[in-house]
C-alpha cells in the first residue's frame, strides 16, 4: 500500500482580504483563484476541477444561484459544486478534491471561497442588529430564547468548562493576548499594530458573559483559494505543500448523546486518522492552526490533541506555550480572533506560507503544521459539530 | 392570561418549527413541556429522535411525546449584556440557559425570575411559562425556567 503522506500537495496558494466594495464576493472569489493558478505556474486552462468552499449550515451562508467563480473565471472544468461545514470548508473541501484526483477524474482542483460578513454586518447594523444577522438561522431551536448569534451558545463551552475544570478569564484571556501578539506580525492581520494585555481583554465590554469582546473572533471580507494536485504533479513547482495526513471526528458520534460535547471537540477520530496517515507524533506538529471561533475551541483543542492535559489547558495558555516563542506556536496569522476569519482557510493560508518560509516576521521553521476546522448544527441543547484535522508539511 | 394586549408582552422570536418538533411546541402552548420517550424501553430524548439502544419502528413508530416533570438543573449558562437586535434591548441582561431535564435530554431555555448573578452549573430549577409577542404581533408560548421552589402559585 503506498503511504497516504507525500501523495497529494497544495501547489498554489491565492488570497485577497479586506472589503473590496467595488466587485462582488464571487469576482474576490474568483481573483483569489486567479492568484492561486498563477502562484501554481498553471493556466486557467491547467485547471479541470473547481470547488466552492462555502459555510453551509452552522450558521452559513445558503448555496447561491446566480453564478459561479468558476464560470466567471473561464475555467475548463469538469465538475464545480459547494462544499462546507460551518467553518469547516478547508478539510472537506480537500476530502472532496482528493476523491476526484484519486479516481482520475481530475488534475487540479482548485478551491475557493469568499465571505462578505464584515459588509454585510455594517448593513444590518443599520437595522439595530449587533454581527452576523445576515446569516439565516431556519429551523434553530434556540432563537426564541435570544440564541441570536454564534457567541449566544459558543459561551456555553467556556460555561461549561470553567464549571468542570475551574478555567477562568484571564486564562481565556491569554490565548487572545498571544494570538494578538502574532497579529502583530502579521501586516495583513485587521489587529495589526494594535496589542493587547490581559488588562485589556477583562476590561473589554462583557458581550455574553462568560464572554467578553476580546474572546470573540473577528467578523471579515476576503477570499482564499489553493490548487491541489498529484505529487508526480507537484514536484515541478515552485513550493509545494504536501498533505500529510486528513481526518474527520462527529460530535453527533458520541459526545453530543453522553453531554460532553461542551467540554470536548469531536477531535479523536480526527487526529487518529490524520496522525496515523503522516506517520508522525504529536511532538511533530511546529506550529498549529486551530479552529478559534472564541478563545474557548482553542483552550479545548490544546487540550484534545494532547499538548495539556485534560483541564490543565488554562495553566498551559497562561504560560505563554502558544505565544511567540513558546513550545507550541499556535495561530501564527493572529487566527481568526486576531486576523481574518475565513473559516479553516485562515489556517490553511498560513500553515501553507508558513512552510514555505513566507511567513515574514512571524516566520517559525518546522516540517509539519497542522489546521483544524469546526462548524455544525446548533441544536439549542448542544452543537453538533464536525472536527476536521489536515497536517502538512513540507517533503521528506 | 389570553387577554394580555401583544404591545404588553416582550418581544421574542417565534419558534422555528418543523413537523418532527412540532408536537413539542403544541405542547408547550398548551403549557406543557414534553420529551420524547421510546415506548419499547422507556429512554427519553429531546429533540426527536430514533432510539439508540435497539431496532425501531419505521419513521419513529416506537417514539411519542410525554410530559417532562418539569424539573431539571441548569447544565451550562450564560447572561446576554448585548441586545443584538434592538427588539431585545430592554430584556438584556438575560440568561440563556442548557437544562438538564430530570429525565434526562437537555434543552435550551432562559432562565427568569432572578438575578442573573444568582445562576450556577447545578441550579435546581423548574419550568413555567410564559407569553412573548413576536415582531409581526402574534403570541406565542414559550417554556422557562425559574429557580426551584421559588414559583408563585399566580404564575
């Protein structure tokens, strides 16, 4: 059987982030993709795979029928549709491609996505609405009771964990500081220039207590896309990104039915399979991008994966471990609290430069980095989410 | 109760509703609050479900809504200080509350009738309800829950 590592590799790596009011969030789309097949040294012509990455569920955004990136783009592809999982969109798009380029039904696949929440929220704003309220919520249990944005049940982990574990704020509050502090590298992060102390973070406005504003992830525009392709493909491009490994865990598989779904993410499965397709240990991973809806997915996923101990995650963060210059360096972007939130692609962007050493001031040297991504259905008793790991790195 | 004028009542989204869950909020305007039991080995489950421990019958066959005793323990919470829409900004803070029914599933609720402060993991609470108005002016019922023992006969 020939090794999953090393088979599959990102060759082309294209994001364009901020608002551009001037285009449509497909034409950001689009030229994110139009990036990324350049950066691969391919043609639109190259290209006979295109997936949408698009939040569905979870809080997302519904499938749109106008048109596509693809079409806009004029790409020569065989296959185009959407996929997504709240902010999971990165792993599964990849999933997806790897089936196509598998069976020989493709070449290149190249996948994108875009988001327009930070416009769209300054709309609704006009409304008397606070964030997100452009993303229909059909069929949610929890809205009568005031369950209006994502922070409204993703509070009820740190509730939940704080009660277990006795983590508290100011640990909460560390993780925010460290990741500001690698926004604060990161010329493209929207809290560039602008530290943070644990001071700040309790001082700032109590959203959803036990949430406070600095515990809430950023609300963007943008648009990210990469070409995945073949190894025997990639090894004439300029910096190749392999796929080492790839797993998926359902909270919906046990954790949601014995209640614990609030203290842990579905991220076993995950990380069993996608260790176990690398080859690698833990200690392997030189930087990791976790999924950082709030401070609390952080916390749990530090603990999850095995870098603290069950519960011991608000010491482990207090203690600078995943700040620069700390054991493990965690959300180098400034993440999604700190930089952009374009679901698991914010990972997938910087584990990518990262690896290929483009990472400017922020830059840590390591073989392997690994993304994970998280969305699901919110039941108002619980969320269901997917967990979704990716480790790459670069070749042996 | 009936008569209560919509302009009174606070301002609430109405439930979202399908056909699996609506038996429960036919219930719940009825000021009952339901759960789903297995009638083959008597597990409770909230929202619908098929039961976990053994064959079922086609579309929920062995699956009906019973009364809940209404009693339970707050499992996780949290208190709203920003009203996200304004409809809500005279109702902040609120908490949003996870409750761990006696029977076992948990479900989503407020928890009213005390200071939001006074609200921990492990609260003894029990059910009660309440009318709001939704935007277009319709009332509609919803369950809450309020500490234990400290319910009013008139409520």
């Amino acid at each position: 059987m020939t090794k999953f590592a090393d088979q599959y590799a990102i060759v082309g790596l294209g994001s364009v982030i901020g608002p551009h009011p001037e285009v449509s969030g497909r034409a950001m789309q689009a030229e994110a993709a139009r990036l990324a097949i350049e950066d691969a040294g391919l043609v639109p012509s190259d290209i006979d795979g295109a997936l949408d990455l698009k939040r569905q569920g979870g809080g997302g955004d519904r499938p749109g029928y106008t048109d596509s990136f693809a079409r806009m783009l004029g790409l020569p592809v065989n296959f185009y549709y959407s996929i997504g999982r709240g902010g999971s969109i990165a792993g599964l798009g990849i999933a997806t491609a790897l089936g196509f380029l598998q069976a020989g039904l493709a070449k290149y696949v190249v996948c994108s996505n875009f988001v327009e929440d930070w416009s769209n929220s300054r709309k609704t704003r006009a409304e008397g609405k606070i964030g997100m309220a452009h993303t229909p919520r059909r069929g949610h249990y929890g809205t009568p009771f005031g369950d209006l944005r994502a922070v409204s049940h993703h509070s009820f982990f740190a509730s939940r964990h704080m009660h277990e574990y006795g983590t508290t704020s100011e640990q909460l509050g560390a993780i925010a500081v460290a990741q500001r502090q690698w926004a604060c590298m990161n010329p493209d992060a929207r809290m560039y220039g602008r530290p943070i102390t644990i001071e700040d973070h309790q001082a700032s406005e109590m959203v959803v207590d036990p949430y406070h504003l600095l515990d809430l992830c950023q609300v963007s525009d943008g648009a990210v896309s990469f070409v995945l392709t073949t190894a025997d493909r990639a090894e004439d491009t300029r910096s190749p990104v392999y796929l080492k490994g790839i797993g998926f865990g359902e909270a919906m598989a046990s954790l949601w039915w014995e209640k614990r779904n609030y203290t842990e993410l579905a991220v076993k499965p995950a990380k069993e399979a996608a260790f176990a397709h690398a080859g690698i240990e833990l200690a392997d991973i030189g930087h990791a991008q976790l999924y950082d809806c709030f401070t609390g997915e952080v916390l749990f996923q530090l603990e999850d994966y095995g870098w603290a101990e069950k519960g011991a995650g608000g010491e482990f963060v207090a203690s600078g471990a995943t700040a620069p210059g700390g054991s493990i360096p965690v959300n180098t972007s400034g993440g999604l609290l700190s930089a952009y939130h374009f679901g698991d692609l914010t990972g997938t962007l910087e584990a990518v430069t990262q690896l290929r050493k483009e990472a400017g001031d922020r830059q840590v040297d390591a073989n392997y980095s690994l993304v994970s991504g998280h969305g699901g259905e919110i039941l108002s008793p619980g969320m269901c989410s997917i967990h979704s790991t990716l480790i790459f790195g670069t070749k042996e | 109760m009936n008569e209560t004028k919509p302009n009174t009542l606070l301002r609430r989204s109405a439930p979202n509703t399908d056909r699996d869950i609506q038996p429960f909020w036919d219930n719940v305007a009825n000021r009952q609050l339901s759960v789903m039991r297995c009638k083959t080995c008597g597990a409770y489950y909230w929202p619908a479900s098929y039961c976990r421990n053994h064959d079922n019958e086609p579309f929920l066959g062995n699956m009906e809504w019973v009364p809940a005793s209404g009693k339970g323990t707050v499992f996780a919470f949290n208190v709203h200080h920003w009203a996200f829409d304004a409809a809500l900004k005279e109702q902040v803070p609120y908490v949003y509350a996870l409750i761990e029914l006696e029977e076992g599933p948990l479900i989503g609720s407020n928890v009213i009738d005390c200071d939001p402060s006074e609200v921990r993991v492990g609260l003894a609470v029990e059910v009660t309800f309440r009318e709001f108005a939704a935007a277009d002016g319709d009332v509609f019922t919803l369950h809450q829950f309020v500490p234990a023992g400290t319910q009013s006969t008139a409520s």
